[in-house]
C-alpha cells in the first residue's frame, strides 16, 4: 500500500488484540507531515529472553484470596507463584481462558464449551482489570523505552493517548461496555475520560488492515474487487466480506453483507482433545496422573496440534521419562501415540463449524469473492488451511495465507485502522430496532388482534403499542438513522417532567423479524433481545415545546424531537436532534449497555 503522511494531531495509540490464550498490542507515535511507524510491545516480563516476541500469555495468576501473584509467562511458569507477603497463603490458582466468558451468551451456549471456571474470590471483572492492567503498564512502559524522547513524550501526551480494542464480530454493545468498565478499574483510563479515547474495531476488520499492508493485495485490488478476510483465533473465527470501492487517493472498502462469527477457535480443538485423551487414557495409571496430562495437553497445543495435516499415520506427544509405558494405550518410553482418526476427531467439529460459516457468508453475499485471505493463529493449521481450500474451491475462490507470522494481524491492524480506516460502510451482524406505536388501523387484520390494547393519548390519536421499527442495514461510516419522538401532555411541561427519556435498541440475529416487538401478553418476541439502553435528559428542549388544540378542541402541549444514531461505525453512537425556532439543535445522550453475568 501506498505510504501516506499522517495528517492530524500529534497523538500517542495502542492497539490492544487480548486474545483467549495469547495477547499483543502495538503502538504507534503519530507525528503530523510523517509516515506512520507501527511498534509492537515485545521482551514482555519472563519473556525477556525471547527477543522480538510480541505475545505474551493471556493469564494471572491468583492467590487464595483472590489477589493477583503474577502475570503472562511467569504464572504460566511458576505454578507456586505467591505473594512476598503472604507466606501463609501458598495455594495459587490459575485464570485462563477468560475470555471465553465474556462472549454473549448465544455464542457460548451454540458450542456448549467446558469453560474454566475462574479462581476462587475472583470475578470476571477483576480478572480483566487485573490483566489490563499488568498490560497497559508495560505497554506504556516499552513506548517510553522504544523511544529516544520516550520520557518527554509521555510527560507531553501521555494524558491524551487513545486506544484501540480488538473485539470479535460477535461482540457488541454489552461487551464494549464491560471492556470500557475494565479499562477504568485498571487505572488505563479515568472515570470521566473522554468516549473518543477509545475505540473497538472488529478482529476481521482490523485483520483486514493487516492483510491490506502484508498480503500484497495492492497488486490486484480494483474498483469492484471483492474479498473476504477470515481471522482463525483463539476461541472465535470471523468471516468478513467487503468490495472494494476507490483505490485512490486511499484504498476504501464496504461490507458486502453481515459478518459470520462462530465459536471454533483453537481453543475448541485443544478442549476436544483433552475429552479424547480422557477416553484413550481411561482406567490407566497414566491417565489418572494429572501432571502427565497437563504436559500430553501442553505438548498436544504447541506442537502436536500445529503441524497435523491429516495425512500422518499417527501423530506423537512427547509427555514423559523414558521409563513411563502402557503400551496397550500407546503408550512407549514417555510418548503416547495418537491414532489419526482421533485427532480428527479433536479437529472436525471446530473444522466443520469453520467451514459452514464461510459457506454462509458466501451464499448471504449473493456477490461472486474472488479471494479468502487467512490470518490469525489457528491459520498456520495444516489440517485447516487444506479443509478451507477445499471448501472454497467449489466456488471458484483462492485461499491466501501470509508468510508472516499472522497472531500479530489484529494487534497491528487495529493501530493501522485507527490511522487509515479504509472500511467506509458496515453491514450488521444483527437486525436492530425499537418499539414503537402505531395509530390504529381497524381494517388491518395486524392491527385488530390486538385492538384491546390500544389507548387514546393527549393528541387524541389512538395508538397501537408493541410494534418493531427496525433501523439498520449497509451504512457508511458518517451515515445515520433517525427515528421522530414526541412527548405530548395535557399540561405544560415542567424541566421535571423531561428529565427521564429512556428507548431501548433490541436486536435479533433473523433479518426478517416481523411487525411486533413484544408478545400480545408484553414481555419481548422470542429471538428478539435488550442490545442497550438509550437515555437521555430532555429539559435543555424545554423552549421547543408548542401548544396544540386536539379536534374536538382540547389544548395539549407537544415536545418532538429526533434520535440519530449511527450503525455504520465500530461502536454505536446516538445523539438528540431537534428545532428550536427554526434552528436546528443537538444534544447528547447516555448508551447504556447490558450488564456482562
């Protein structure tokens, strides 16, 4: 890609990609006039070592009461990691996987995961503070390293640094809330620190940004090129379709329809594994030793999982001493020998899972792709890249890997989306709306079955409440949805009575989700779910209030006004619109997101 200036403010970013098993973030010093350099955090602590590694594991480690010991490498590697002082409390415990509890609940109960539970005393919450905290400190501490100047410069702009999140496609309003909640816990941000510091970007899309630099894509993307970009992660594999539309000045690119969001990571294939390696050890001394297990688990994630292909006779995991055998269970001088129909059987399920996602995008998109590009860490699977090819090439479409190492995509790719943001319109994962009224038709069959729960208000129209007005569908990043409140009464308002607006955004994963948003008995239409709250206080449009007079010659007062909201962005905003002597007039409003369980 062409290298252009930087032409904004001087400004300090991280981009953070937490991942189920694996962390990394990046940086980026972005001066105006020059040429954007993207840094990655690396010689993470008991890391140091291992020179230009940017991953760091995403774990802590907790004592018994609940106090974070250690961090990354050194609580994957001291299992007796306790604090100085607490010399009485030895038993430590383990906080992994984590992240797998924060994905929303439809996900994790389509793949109905064995997630590990967390330490005792320790709640989701405290666990993703503890750990952005143990990050940011030493992202923050390398940029001040990696820099000449790094002092001076932090000193300068280190109250303004903005921050991107990597999140997975599926993820929406509940879990940008929960992260940003997090971020203040763990002292990265203030309480009352200003929304556009920071910024969540898809893990695709930020992915995209990565293949857009690495992959060479330069050399055939035109106008009306299309591809697709599939992150294979730790515990999600997203699949995203865009077409391209200007190469110049910048590169530009739009969703072509929603993007697939499944639960099959490689995670998946290591929990799988660890079920079949339950059954082939059952009843042996082995297999009742949960040392040997854990290092036939850790052997099976690092090595053995990474280089299958499927075409081995059996696969080898070296677990143990020369002198451990149990050779009708395969087992010989420390090694146990696994027959490959029973790696298989870890692999397909997440394979398959994988495969049908992309199947669907492509049928949703009703556009011909011309290429898959593949990154992320369960990308550099053999046994994966060989089943996707396959399943792409009854499509005609070719399946691209990166030589680099593709576990960093995300972490840089949301530095470079935050600079270049080249993905200009955005299709919902979800179908969104709002409850709203209707003035009742009586000749309409809809209407009629539930004329009993209509009601007359102040402007003497008859209303039908429980209707689904739905908002979404491709926007471009700068375009809105606007939707026409009134406030009616039979008295003139007070500041007291604006003070409370409330409108909940519901969404579902149907597209076509019907005329009601709640049941004839109340309560939400099954499938259809609370996204966020919108809320807002309206007593600053107190002055547009206007006095109406009803047909039969009633006065009542009537407050209008709008609620834009734009869904084309990463993160859904939301604003007042309304008039005001013939001046056009905005206000903020509070989006107020589910809670996390």
């Amino acid at each position: 890609m062409s290298e252009q200036p930087y032409n904004d403010v001087e400004k300090i970013v991280f981009a953070f990609d937490c991942g189920t098993t694996m962390t990394a973030i990046s940086f980026a010093h972005l001066l105006p006039g020059q040429v954007p350099e993207v840094h990655f955090v690396n010689r993470w602590p008991s890391q140091e070592d291992a020179a230009g590694n940017c991953k760091v594991p995403t774990v802590v480690r907790y004592n018994a009461s609940g106090t974070a010991v250690s961090f990354g490498a050194a609580a994957v590697d001291n299992d007796a990691a306790a604090d100085e002082d607490d010399d009485d409390e030895s038993e430590t415990n383990l906080a992994y996987w984590f992240k797998l509890l924060l994905h929303p609940t439809e996900m994790r109960d389509a793949n109905k995961l064995d997630v590990p539970p967390l330490p005792p005393n320790v709640t989701l919450r405290k666990v993703y503070a503890d750990f952005l905290r143990f990050a940011f400190t030493h992202a923050r501490d390398s940029f001040i390293r990696n820099n000449p100047d790094g002092a001076a410069l932090w000193a300068r702009l280190g109250n303004t640094f903005e921050l991107v999140y990597a999140i997975p496609n599926g993820w929406g309003g509940t879990q940008q809330s929960f992260i940003r909640e997090a971020l203040v816990a763990a002292n990265v941000f203030p309480a009352t620190f200003s929304p556009n510091r920071l910024a969540f970007v898809s893990e695709a899309e930020a992915s995209a940004h990565f293949a857009l630099e690495h992959m060479g894509i330069a050399h055939w993307l035109k106008v009306g090129s299309v591809f697709a970009v599939l992150d294979a992660g730790g515990s999600t594999v997203d699949t995203t379709i865009y077409r391209c539309t200007a190469v110049a000045p910048k590169v530009r690119l739009e969703e072509v329809t929603s993007s697939e969001c499944v639960q099959a990571g490689s995670v998946c294939v290591d929990i799988a594994f660890g079920g079949i390696l339950h059954e082939l050890l059952a009843g042996s001394r082995v297999g009742a030793d949960e040392y040997y297990v854990g290092e036939m688990l850790k052997t099976f994630e690092s090595k053995t999982k990474r280089k299958f292909t499927g075409q081995e006779d059996q696969a080898i995991i070296q677990f143990g001493p020369p002198s451990v055998n149990d050779k009708p269970r395969g087992i010989r001088m420390g090694r146990l020998t696994v027959a490959t129909k029973d790696m298989q059987r870890a692999f397909d399920p997440s394979v398959s899972a994988i495969v049908e996602s992309v199947q669907r995008a492509v049928k949703r998109a009703r556009v011909s792709c011309d290429t898959f590009l593949l990154v992320g860490g369960f990308a550099e699977s053999p046994y994966l890249r060989d089943a996707l090819q396959r399943g792409l090439k009854m499509h005609g479409i070719q399946l691209v890997f990166s030589d680099e190492p593709t576990k960093k995509a995300a972490a840089e790719g949301a530095c470079l989306w935050h600079v270049k943001s080249y993905v200009s319109a955005r299709a919902a994962r979800y179908t969104y709306g709002v409850r709203c009224a209707k003035i009742y038709n009586g000749l309409s069959p809809v209407h009629y079955e539930r004329r009993h729960l209509t009601h007359v208000d102040a402007a003497g129209d008859v209303l039908l409440p429980g209707f689904l007005d739905v908002l979404n569908a491709v926007l471009d990043n700068d375009s809105s949805v606007s939707r026409a409140y009134c406030r009616v009464s039979p008295r003139q308002f007070t500041a007291k009575d604006l003070q409370d607006f409330e409108v909940e955004i519901l969404y579902t994963s149907d597209q076509n989700p019907g005329h009601w948003a709640d049941t004839i008995d109340g309560g939400c239409i099954p499938g259809l779910s609370v996204a966020c709250k919108i809320s807002a206080n309206l007593s600053g449009l107190l002055d547009a209030k206007e006095l109406r007079v009803t047909p039969n010659g009633r006065p009542y007062w009537q407050m209008s006004f709008m609620v834009e909201m734009f869904f084309g962005q990463t993160a859904l905003k939301a604003g007042l619109v309304w008039e005001e002597k013939g001046v056009t007039k905005r206000g903020p409003v509070t989006i107020i997101a589910n809670s996390v369980v």
